[in-house]
C-alpha cells in the first residue's frame, strides 16, 4: 500500500512540475506547461485559442500559425496529462478505499485477537481452577484411603476382640459356646451377656484385659441372630 501511495506521489509531483496550472470554469480555460523546453501559456474560450505566450513572450495572433505544431502538440500534451491525472486520482481513490477496508479489516482483526487473548485468558484459569480442584480432590481421596485403612484395621481389631472375648466368656462358663451368644452389653458400670448381668469381678477382668481396645472406658453392645 505504501509503494501505491509513492507511485501516485510521484505522477503527481511530475505532473506538478511539467503542468504548472491548468485551470478550467465553465467553457474558458488557462493552460500553462512545458513542452520541448519551451514554456506554453494558452487561454481557450469554448475551446478556441484566445491567447498564447511562450518563454513569457505574447505571441501575436497573426503569428499563432508558426506555432500551430506546438499548440496541437500541447494541447494533445495537456489531455493526455489530464486523463493520466484523471487516472492517477481515480487509483488514488481506490487506493484510499482499499486502505480503509484494510484499517477496518486490521480493526477486526484486532477486535478479534483480543476475543481469543480474552478466552485463551478464560481458559487458563478454568484450567488453574479444575488443576485446583483436581488436585483437592486427590488430596480427598488420599484421605478417604487412610480413614478406609484405620477403620479396617480397627474392624479387623475388632473381630479379633470380639472372637477372644467370646471365647473368654465360653472358658469362664457365663456361655457355652460361641453360638450361645446373642448379647452382649459392656459399659462403664458392668457387663451383661444375654440379658444376664454378669458379677463385678467378670466386669473388672474383662475391662482390664479389652478396655486397650478403646483407648477409653468400655462401652460396647453386640447383637447376634438367637433362635
């Protein structure tokens, strides 16, 4: 585009300088150039010659015939000037047309980058975000994984207390076998071994050996079908 714009620069600065005026209102007409060297000054009325002047001698118009070779080579100099400038101002208009749509094109092109930098902004933090909230979610699960394992690890304590303590009960006769037992409630104050409070000094054995398990006073019940 810049290169277009030097091109027409250039006509224009020649024009300017081998077309020194050329003036036109209605059907008179002043005309003022260079040919061959020469320096031409014309005046038309309805397209007749009214006045010549050359190298800034009026020439009279008896004299004009002697010249008739130069005024039609500048007259055909001058209308080729005119439809060459006509042709120049003519791109130059397309020329600035076509820079405006290429402005209003870089405009949108503009408009547009920033759209995509805006979203490519958006996206990032939606990333950063889920990133985020990804990595709460592991931390979550490594959790819920620890607690899953204590609380298998205390069940399978659990079990093992349980079974022993059945087993306890079947050795000091307060049940007959494992099966026979269908309850059983151990608190802060005593035992009970289905529906049958048991005497203090069961109570304070068996606190003493499982109450470990808790870590606190002995405080479980257990159910089992009995039929």
């Amino acid at each position: 585009m810049k290169t277009v714009f030097k091109r027409n620069l250039l006509i224009a600065t020649t024009l300017l300088l081998s077309t020194t005026a050329f003036a036109q209102r209605n059907s008179n007409a002043t005309i003022s150039t260079n040919n061959n060297g020469k320096t031409v000054e014309m005046s038309l009325q309805n397209d007749q010659l009214t006045a010549l002047t050359i190298d800034g001698k009026k020439i009279p118009e008896n004299d004009w015939k002697n010249y008739s070779e130069l005024i039609s080579t500048t007259m055909a100099k001058v209308k080729t000037d005119n439809a060459s400038a006509k042709r120049d101002r003519e791109r130059a208009s397309q020329d600035r047309i076509q820079a405006t749509r290429d402005r209003e094109n870089a405009l949108a092109d503009k408009k547009s980058a920033a759209g995509d930098l805006q979203r490519a902004k958006d996206d990032r933090a939606r990333a950063a975000t889920d990133q985020a909230r990804a990595t709460r979610d592991r931390e979550r699960a490594t959790l819920d994984r620890v607690r899953a394992t204590k609380d298998r690890e205390r069940a399978t304590k659990e079990r093992k207390m349980i079974s022993s303590l059945t087993a306890d009960l079947v050795a000091d006769h307060v049940i007959k076998n494992s099966e026979s037992l269908y309850d059983l409630e151990i608190t802060e104050t005593g035992i009970t071994v289905n529906n049958v409070k048991q005497p203090d000094a069961l109570f304070k054995k068996y606190s003493n050996k499982y109450g470990s398990f808790t870590g606190r006073k002995f405080n479980y019940t257990f159910h089992q079908e009995h039929n």
